[in-house]
C-alpha cells in the first residue's frame, strides 16, 4: 500500500470517528456501572466504553469466532475442540476505570514495510470505490494538516494493553473478566459465551475453557454430564446440579451450573480446583492469568528395595501419562544401572515424551546400592578347659558380623551347650550363628570334664538353673511333702467366667449376667463353627440413670491355635496390665444404651480352630448386663445381645458367676529351713473351689480349677537359702507368677527339656531363691486358661555352696 493511500485511510478514520463520538458518549451514559466478579470476589466497577473501544480498534474484518448452534444438550452446544482463532484479531482489554484518553490518534506503531511502503510479507490488494471513501481527487496528498489536540468527544477510559510477552507461553491462560476474549501463546481465542457473573459467582463456557486446557471433554448422554477426562482423573458436571464428581467422589461447587445460549456454564473455581489449575487475578487490567500445563509426566519405582552391588537386577517399574491424551513417545533415562557394579547412593532420572514434541519434567529418585552382605563369625569361649562333673560351666558369646547385622533373637543354636556335664570325658560344644540376610557361620570347642564329682544333678538344678527355667526332679516326693499352714480371705470381686462350651460348634451367646461393683472376667473359647467369627462383650445399661464402667486392668491372648499358649500370653498380659495400669479406660452409657467393651476381644476375627483368652477386671457403680458373644463378623453385636439364646453348655467345662473371686493366702510360719514343704492351689480341697450360679439356666456352680481367681499369697518367713519351685499336679502347665512384683515365667524352655511348659509332675520350675536372710516374699498368680490344676508351690533348702 503508498503513502497515499495510507494518508486518505487514516483522514477518513478520523472523520468518521468524530461523528460516531456523540452517540457513544450518550449511550454509555445512559448505562451503569457493571461489577467485575469473580467467584466470591467484586472488582470496582467499570466505565462502559467496551462497545466504542472495540470498534476504534477493531480490524476492518471481524475475527472468525465461534458460535454455538446446537441445543440438543449442553456439551454439543459449544465450539469444537480444534477451533482455530481468528486471524489477526487484536487483543483488546477491558477498560480500567479512572483512566481517559484526552487525545484520539492513530496508532503510531506500524508493521515494517519495504521501501515501496509494503508491509513486509504481504501484496497490495487493489483498491475499489467500495473500498475507499469519496475523495478529491488530485495528483498530490493535499496538504498535512496537524490533527485538532483537543477533538470535541467526550473522553473514555484507557485500555491497558495485554502484554505479549506474558502470553507466549503455552503455560498461561489469561481470561477477560466479563468478557469472551482468551489469550493463549501469543493468541486470541472467543469463547462460546462470555464469563458471566450470577448470585455473586463467576461462571465460564466448560467447552471453550477446556479446550484451551488441553483435555477431553465429551457428552455422556446416558448420564446426562458433560465428562472431562484428565490422563487417568475423570470430572463429571450435570446442568442445574452444584455437586461434580471426581473419579466417582462428589465434590459441592458454590454455584449451579446452567446453560446460557446453548453454551453449558459452571463455575470458574469450580473447575480450576477440579482440574487444579492455580490462578491469579489482575483487577487493573480486568483479566485472570492461569497455569496451566499439557506436559507429560513421569514416575517409576525401583524393586527390590535391597539391592546388592554386584549381586541384584534391578526392574524399574514406569508410569507416564499425557494429561492431553497424547501417546508417550520416547523416554529418556540419567543413572540408569541394571545391576550396579559398587555400593553408593545413586540418583536416578527419567523423562517421557508426547508425541506433539513435549517432554515431561524429569523425575528423580535416588537407591541406595549396599554392598554384598559378609557373613557373620561364631565365636564363643569357656572360663576353662577342664571341669568336673557337675562343675558349673560359664559360656562367654563372642559372635559378631562384620556388617552389624547380627539379630539378639534367634540367631544363635547351640549343640551339647549344659550347665555343667554329669559324664567324664572329652564334650564338643558347636554354636552355629545366623546373620539377617541368612548367611550362617559354625564353631565348635571341645572341653575335658574329669571323674571327680564337684554337685550331682540335684544339687545343680536347685543352685543353677536360673529362674524361670525347669528341671526334672522326683516328682514322686512331692505328695508326701508337709503342707504349710494358711489363713484365706477374700476380696469382694465377682468372676464372670465364660467357658462352656468351651470347643464351640455353633455360632450364638456363650454367656450374660447383669452384675455391679468390680467384675473380673475370664473368657476363654474355641471356635469350632467352620467359619470365621468374632467375639464379643456387649455392656447394656437398664438403669433409669447413665453409668459409666470402668476397666481395671486386661489380658488377652489369641487368636491361637494352642489353647496353652493363648492362655499363658493372656496371663502375661494381665500381671503386666496390673503392674502398669495402661489398660485402664471408661466408658458412659445412658439409660437403656448398649456398647463394646474390653475391645481387645473383637479387634481380631477368629479362624476356625483358633482360641482366645481373656482375663480382666471391670468396676461400675450400678448393674450392667453383660453378654458375651461369638456371631459371624457381619452381624450387628447389639441386635445379636438383644435376639441370642445363650448356647448349651459342653458337659466338661463351666461357666458361672462367682463371688469373692480374689483369694488373699497369708503363711505365717517359716517355710524353707531344712525340710521340703508346699502350698497347694486349685485342687478343691485345701484350696476350694469357688461356688456360683450358672446364670441363664439358674442353676449352681462349682468353679473346677479355679480359673479366674486371683490368688494373692503372702509369705512372712522365708529361710535363708531356700529355694521356691512351681510344680504342676494335673497336667500341663504353661503360665506366669509375680513375686515381689517381678514376673516370672512357668517355665522357659530349658536345656535338655522339651518346651516352654511343665509338661509333666516331674518338671518343676524356679520361681525364687532367698539368700543368706530370712526374707518375705509376695506372689500373685492366677491359673492360666488352657492349662491343668492343681499346682503346688513347693519350698526347698538349698544345697551348700562348693569349691
């Protein structure tokens, strides 16, 4: 285009625009001022020139936006995905208020041109008369006349411009408040319908929004929503619904989302915090710049989580994803190692790429490579070479790893290791130690042990073997032994026990009482229904008034498959429970209200052919009703306390409610001294058995055994060197026993026996030894479930100390 042509154009821009300036300014006097929103928020208000400054700096072409035309439902209503935007359409902002332009002229920046006065990259288009205004014509422009400084049209609002540079990042959106126009990349693109304010809350076209974001969004006419998938994440909105859906989860938005022209609309915030898009808002130039990003991302995981130098494959496990929908690729890897050949902290790196050319941020982890694990060394020694029989053998444990991995527990097994040896000759002595990464390393050492007798068996068992650990000895002796004299009293506390059937075969209520004041239960069944269940004490207040019960102190054991082995932890658990008072808890229930208690019990389903046990003790003020219970674990616990019959009892087993269920036993006289002498419990004659009442059929009780009761001896007088062992008369018997508030096992596996239990009437356990004083002595035991009565314990003089 000349200079001439340039020159007529602008004179022409100039007189039209001074006649269009009047009706301008009227119209957008006879407007008021229109609030900015945006969700939540209101921008000051605004001049409304919007209309007069568009067609000042409008193109002689209109930009090819879209428009909707469909009405069929709200997603077919807006632009397509793939909409292109208009062609050098210019960026036009909104208005700021406060600020006017005294003086109209013509922009003063021009695209190049070349010397002819062509823009570069572009032809001359031929000039018509329905191109170019009537003018007169002449060989020369007439003369320049300078523009009037002053025109007379009223002032409007300046525009600030939209800067370019912040638009050329595919990572940045900007949005017009009110408005229709987005910037993207350098670009302008029209939405479907401009954001519109409604009841204090922003609102934008999904379709025209989404696909500036980069994601899919279709139509599910099933539904009814408008779906929008990011990589694997789907969002769902529903026209005239203030709740979306994230993968299913419902989320309330703080608007109603609505169609406007056919165009689907939900709220800004809405669908920024559903995609998690951040953003920020510029009142001064009436726009919101989000970020936004279509890059891939990348992840992987490193197995195993040990790797060996030298020794392991490693797999990495990858994740990539385009949040676009794009295919991934190419992928990229900083570190990668299959097998590290030396120990270290590395740092690993990965990367994809889609296939529009993106590459992911990379991804880094770092692995820790260890180097190959070196077996640990056996090692031990002997304070001699030479003993004699009988001789007490001290073991000093030297093993060690190299690498510090050398478990306490479990890693040492010994072979022919005895505290002394009862046969002349050469003993070899092996420990084999294992380290935790399973290598394993041996030793053996040989010792001399010579014809000369320094103890015999007897005498070693009672001055040796430690405490908590057995020895066989004449079990034979024991009945004919001098029972010590005792005084029993009690303490007002009502055993609960639920016992029988103690094999169950079907599921139901295995007991309920209503009881009061402090209550000690002993809980102890098998289940036996095929099934898995779960077991239940459900507490129910019928009182007018509420009533809070308290727990004391509990002991559970089980699930087991060992009857034995539960009851002893259960036994363990209640003197730990009593000796440091962190099982206590209180629970209220209000008249007529039902709850759980001793928790414990349920907290783990029962598999069949698996048995638990429970020792504790309750306290309330008023009477509860207590059931207890085992039911399929889906049922509801309360409606089963409410609709169960109690269960038959077995025949073998008990089950009842007993009074005065902690027995005090006070020995006075000196026991030890120079002959053998015992006390004995649980055998209903000189410890008889308690007697209740079998509460669902009323009918009377004897408690065989005495489980649940809890013994509290006293003994005043213990000679010196007096050894107190446990011996159990009915059987096997595994449990626990304090004295003077140490717990004591009954009885460790010891060396040369079998188990962790006293499996016969010629096992005994040490419980105690005095020293050089007379000493007085408390013990608390009570029986363990599982386990066989009656038991003694039995006080012995030691043997004399040699050299």
């Amino acid at each position: 285009m000349n200079l001439k042509k340039i020159t007529i154009i602008a004179l022409l821009v100039v007189v039209q625009t001074a006649a269009m300036l009047p009706a301008a300014s009227a119209q957008s006097a006879s407007q008021g001022e229109t609030p900015i929103v945006v969700q939540g928020q209101t921008a000051q208000p605004e001049q409304s020139a919007q209309e007069f400054t568009k067609k000042l700096a409008a193109p002689t072409q209109n930009p090819a936006g879209q428009t909707d035309s469909q009405a069929a439902n709200p997603i077919n209503s807006v632009p397509a995905p793939n909409a292109q935007p208009a062609q050098n359409e210019p960026a036009v902002p909104a208005a700021v208020e406060g600020q006017t332009d005294p003086t109209l002229t013509p922009p003063t920046d021009q695209p190049p041109t070349d010397e002819n006065g062509t823009v570069e990259g572009q032809t001359d288009p031929t000039l018509t008369p329905s191109s170019i205004p009537p003018a007169t014509p002449s060989a020369t422009p007439p003369p320049t006349k300078p523009l009037p400084t002053k025109p007379t049209v009223p002032t409007v609002p300046e525009i600030p411009a939209i800067d370019p540079a912040i638009t050329l990042g595919t990572d940045k959106l900007i949005l017009t408040i009110n408005g229709d126009k987005m910037y993207q990349n350098g670009e302008m693109y029209t939405a479907a319908q401009p954001m519109v304010a409604k009841n204090g809350v922003s609102y934008i076209a999904v379709r025209s929004f989404v696909n500036r974001v980069g994601l899919k969004v279709t139509y599910d006419a099933k539904t009814k929503e408008t779906v929008i998938t990011k990589g694997a994440d789907e969002l769902r909105f529903k026209l005239d619904k203030d709740v979306y859906t994230v993968n299913g989860v419902p989320t309330k938005m703080k608007g109603t989302s609505f169609q406007q022209k056919n165009t689907f609309m939900v709220p800004l915030t809405s669908i920024t915090q559903a995609l998690g898009i951040p953003y920020k808002i510029d009142y001064k130039t009436k726009t919101i710049t989000l970020t936004i990003s279509s890059k891939p991302t990348a992840s992987f995981t490193v197995e195993p989580q040990k790797i060996i130098a030298g020794q392991t494959t490693v797999t990495y496990n990858t994740k990539s994803e385009s949040p676009s929908g794009y295919q991934i690729v190419d992928e990229r890897w900083e570190g990668r190692q299959d097998v590290f050949t030396d120990p270290g902290v590395y740092t690993i790196t990965y990367s994809v790429q889609d296939s529009a050319g993106q590459w992911s941020d990379p991804y880094t982890q770092t692995v820790t490579v260890e180097a190959p694990n070196v077996p640990p060394v056996a090692q031990f020694t002997t304070d001699k070479d030479t003993y004699r029989m009988g001789e007490p053998v001290t073991y000093s444990d030297q093993s060690y790893d190299p690498d510090g991995n050398l478990p306490e527990a479990n890693s040492r097994v010994w072979e022919n290791q005895k505290g002394a040896y009862f046969t002349p000759g050469p003993q070899s002595i092996t420990l084999t130690v294992t380290d935790a990464d399973g290598a394993t390393n041996t030793i053996s050492k040989t010792i001399t042990i010579t014809d000369e007798i320094l103890y015999s068996q007897d005498e070693y068992n009672a001055l040796f073997v430690p405490v908590g650990s057995k020895f066989l000895f004449d079990g034979g002796s024991v009945p004919s032994m001098r029972k010590v004299e005792r005084f029993n009293t009690s303490e007002d506390v009502t055993l609960y026990r639920s016992n029988s059937p103690e094999s169950v075969f079907g599921t139901g209520k295995m007991y309920e009482d209503t009881l009061s004041g402090k209550v000690r239960f002993m809980i102890h069944h098998a289940n036996y229904t095929k099934q898995k269940v779960t077991m239940y004490v459900v507490a129910t207040n019928n009182n007018p008034t509420p009533t809070t019960i308290t727990t004391l102190d509990s002991g559970f054991g089980g699930p087991s498959p060992f009857a034995t082995a539960a009851g002893k932890v259960s036994v363990q658990r209640y003197h730990e429970s009593v000796a440091a008072g962190n099982k206590r808890s209180s629970v209220t229930l209000q008249p007529g209200e039902s709850k759980i208690v001793l928790t414990e019990l349920n907290a783990i389903p029962m598999a069949d052919k698996t048995v638990i046990s429970l020792i504790a003790d309750v306290e309330s003020t008023q009477p509860i009703t207590y059931s207890t219970l085992m039911i399929d674990p889906k049922l509801d616990p309360y409606e089963a306390a409410k609709t169960l019959t109690t269960a038959p009892r077995d025949g073998v087993h008990n089950r009842g409610t007993y009074p005065l269920a902690t027995k005090i036993v006070d020995v006075y006289e000196p026991v030890g001294g120079t002959t053998p002498s015992k006390l004995i419990i649980g055998d209903n004659n000189d410890d008889p058995n308690l007697t209740g009442t079998d509460a669902p059929n009323n009918t009377p009780e004897s408690n065989a055994g005495n489980f649940g009761v809890l013994y509290k001896i006293h003994l005043d007088k213990v000679a010196p060197n007096t050894l107190i062992t446990f011996n159990g008369r009915g059987g096997k018997y595994a449990g626990w026993i304090t004295v003077n508030g140490q717990l004591v096992e009954l009885s460790a596996q010891s060396l040369g026996l079998v188990g962790s239990a006293l499996n016969t009437s010629s096992e005994t356990g040490v419980v105690y030894r005095t020293g050089a004083s007379t000493e007085s002595l408390d013990l608390e035991f009570t029986p363990a479930p599982g386990s066989n009565l009656a038991v003694n314990l039995i006080f012995s003089p030691l043997p004399a100390l040699k050299q």
